[in-house]
C-alpha cells in the first residue's frame, strides 16, 4: 500500500487509523508503529527525517 504513511523510525508502513502514536513536526503529521518509535524520533527528529528522505529518493 504505497499511500500508508511511513514510520521515520524503523521504515514501516503504519496504516494511518492504527498508528500507535502521531506527532507534528514542521507541519508534517508522522506516524509509528509504536510508542518507543516515537520517542526515538522526538529524541532526535532530524536524524530520522534525513534517513526517509534517502529512502524515498532510492525509488
Ligand atoms: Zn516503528
């Protein structure tokens, strides 16, 4: 399912409605697959946006 939001975190896709946990971050909701993917991304969001970035320009 290419349109599920990606989890930044650990790179899984996260149905939107089952999302463990959301966050804001610069005007962009993210979502993951559990409570400790999002933490590790608040601990250092720019980190885990640099690596979905890569990710997506792989394709
Ligand atoms: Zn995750």
């Amino acid at each position: 399912m290419p349109n599920d939001p990606i989890d930044p975190v650990c790179g899984m896709h996260v149905e939107e409605e089952k999302a463990a946990a959301r966050v804001e971050y610069k005007g962009t909701t993210y979502h993951f697959c559990s409570a400790g993917c999002k933490e590790r991304f608040e601990e250092n969001p720019e980190k885990f946006l640099v690596r979905l970035e890569e990710d997506i320009g792989h394709r």
